[in-house]
C-alpha cells in the first residue's frame, strides 16, 4: 500500500451557521463569472474518485448522486475527500460553505482507504475509472491524489479512453516541492494543478515541471469536513486546487450547454485549457525559475480586456529571450492590476 493524499492536517475544525465563501473564489471572482454568465454547474457530472465523500454532509446531501466503494474498507472514510466535494459543489444554501459549482451532481468513487492509501499497484483507482468509463454521463473527473510511482500501463490506457470521449480529467500535482509531477498529473491527457497561496503565488510544497497546467488556490481553503460530525475546516495542498479547476470547468460546460453565441466545444484537454487561458491572468510562477509560464486563473469578466494583452504559454509553448523578457513586464503589471501596489 502506497499514500495516495498526505496525512489530514486540517486546521479550525468549526460548525458554521453562516455561509462562507472561501478566499480563493474572492481572489479570483468566481461569483462574478457566475452572474455573469448565469450558471452554477447545473446538469454537469464530476467523479471524486478519492477516499469517499460523506454524502449526507449538509452542505453536500442535495448534489451527491452516486456512491461507490473500491477499497472495501469499513473504517471511517477519510475526511479528504469530503474536503474535495465541498471546494467543487457544496450548495448555495445559506450556511456552512458554497462552492465553485454549487449545483453540479457529485459522483463519491472511493478508491482510498481511511488511511488514505491505495495498492502499490493502483488497482483501487483503476476500478475507479474503470466505473467512469461505464457511466457515460459523467464530464469531470477530479484526482486529488497521487504518488511518483508509476502506475501500471491499464491505468493511462482507462484515462487516455475517457479523454478521447470527452471526459476531462484533473488531478492534483503533488505536495512534495518537486521537479516532477505525480501519477496521474504527469499524463498529458490531465489538467495538472499546482496551488497558490493568498499573494498568489506558488506554494512551496506544491511539485511543478515544465508539464504543468495552471495554478489555482491551495492554501488555507475552507471547505466541508468530518471529524465525528459534519463540520468545516482549512486544509492546504494541490488536492484543493484540483476541485478548484474541476468546478470552474463544470461552470463553464454548464454554460456552454445553454447555447446561444457561446454554444462551442468543451469536450476535451485542448478545449478545456484553451478556455481557462481565456479567463487567466497569465502571471508567469517566476519562483519556478524556469523558461515557462502558468497563469493563475481569474474568470472575472472585467479582467477580459486586460487578459487578451497577456503572453500565456502551455505546454508547447516555451518563452526564450526577448519573449520571456516581454512576459516579466506584462507580469508585473498584472500582479499590479490584480494584488495592488505591493511594498
């Protein structure tokens, strides 16, 4: 058995009367993209294959449509994974917390033990997906787990076969400050997602490579938990930025369903990361210290016009000379418009 998450080190274990609209949907004006474009993530579908999500939390009871279990575990499941379904879809409800996509329909796919762990052979997560690929409404799948092991070929072949139905895939980088990324992160067919903290930079524990996606809020993120009730808590690590992605995408395949001149695809890898450049900041990570970009996403509208300006780079676009020297300079200004003036 391999740890698949990091040990649960959640901090203000609280119950919540009010409704508290995390730090990372402030930064990066979520609510505003919501309004906007008048969608919640209704009718689209997220898989958490993780360490099993307590459907009959309050904040997550009216949006968890399946649960299914790999592990055959009958300990208490890890609090993780409940962290993770409330950072993509705890409801609009007036207390506790909201999420990104408050009324996307939630999948709990247990594939993680209580302790957090999964065989060395990933075989856990492979039924995991192998339980995706047999339900063919769902949209997203979010991996907030996984270790630098490589896994066995049949798990890239199950994630290659529901990229290419349109399935998208997001999974967390890792939390071990390397210059790598975990399985699954590390598949090209992955949305792979680093955290940033409330400055909007890279958390040091978060692993990068010049493979990475984006950059989404990690640090401190207030979400659902279980600690022999249900109740709130903060947790930090690239587990929270995955959810982030995952509701900001199902946020945005909602509103493109609703047809009209926005009705484009948003079925695949390419069409998922060409849309999230559209709505990022392009802030260059310069604590990476190499020849690459990642933005930071920031989906308000009323930064369009200062994001068409931005150079992003991806995965096949690497920034030499001239070009990296432009995008310094574009990425200061940035900072500026989004984190003010800074000492």
């Amino acid at each position: 058995m391999v740890p698949m998450i990091p040990p649960s080190t959640a901090t203000r274990v609280v119950s919540a009367l009010s409704e508290v609209v995390d730090w990372g949907q402030n930064f990066t004006h979520v609510d505003e993209y919501r309004q906007a474009n008048k969608t919640m993530g209704d009718g689209v579908h997220v898989a958490v294959l993780d360490s099993g999500v307590a459907g009959e939390h309050p904040d997550l009871k009216n949006n968890v449509e399946a649960s299914v279990d790999f592990t055959g575990d009958s300990g208490e499941v890890n609090p993780h994974a409940t962290h993770v379904a409330g950072i993509i879809a705890a409801s609009a409800d007036g207390f506790g917390v909201v999420g990104v996509a408050p009324r996307v329909r939630l999948h709990s796919v247990r594939v993680l033990d209580s302790d957090g762990l999964c065989p060395a052979d990933y075989s856990y997560v492979i039924h995991g997906l192998e339980w995706v690929r047999d339900n063919p409404q769902i949209d997203i799948v979010n991996l907030s787990l996984g270790a630098p092991i490589q896994p066995p070929d049949r798990m890239h072949e199950l994630i290659s076969e529901l990229a290419n139905r349109g399935v998208i895939i997001v999974a967390a980088s890792g939390n071990e400050g390397a210059k790598e990324l975990s399985y699954p992160a590390r598949y090209k067919e992955c949305i792979s997602v680093a955290a940033m903290d409330k400055a909007g930079k890279l958390a040091n524990f978060s692993n990068i490579d010049q493979d990475l996606d984006v950059l989404a809020p990690g640090v401190d993120i207030y979400s659902t938990w279980v600690n022999g009730g249900f109740c709130y808590a903060k947790e930090s690590g690239t587990s929270m930025s995955a959810p982030f992605i995952s509701g900001l995408l199902a946020l945005m395949i909602s509103f493109h369903r609703n047809g009209g001149d926005h009705d484009t695809p948003l079925t695949n890898y390419s069409d998922a990361i060409a849309h999230l450049q559209k709505f990022q900041a392009g802030v260059l990570v310069s604590e990476m210290n190499t020849n690459f970009g990642v933005g930071i996403v920031n989906p308000a509208p009323v930064l369009a016009s200062a994001m068409t300006q931005c150079i992003v780079s991806t995965k096949a676009d690497v920034l030499p000379g001239w070009r990296m020297s432009l995008y310094l300079t574009i990425d200061a200004a940035i900072r500026r418009i989004i984190l003010g003036p800074t000492e």
